[in-house]
C-alpha cells in the first residue's frame, strides 16, 4: 500500500502519514512537495508514478 500525501495539506497533515503506515506492514508514503488536498488533481503524474513503483 502506498500513502499519498500533499505536503501543504491542512487536513491530512503529512506528520500523521508515519502512524498511519505503522499500521499496515510494508506501506510506504510518498509526501508530494507544493500540494495541498487534492494530489490526484493538482499532481497527477505523482498518483501514476507511485502507482507504477513495485
């Protein structure tokens, strides 16, 4: 599983991401740099390419 977050994102804030991980072996997290809330929107490149990591 992999966490995406927007690194200026007030909502999800990218502090939590690593407790969230911890719960789920093997999650990794990528923190998108310059985006808020919406990642898929604003950094869709940054959803293909995480998808597309092994």
């Amino acid at each position: 599983m992999t966490l995406l977050y927007g690194a200026l994102d007030p909502f999800n804030v990218p502090r939590h991401a690593a407790r969230f991980a911890a719960e789920v072996p093997g999650t990794q997290v990528t923190i998108v740099p310059g985006v808020a809330h919406m990642v898929p929107q604003v950094r869709p490149d940054a959803v293909a390419d995480a998808i597309a990591e092994p």
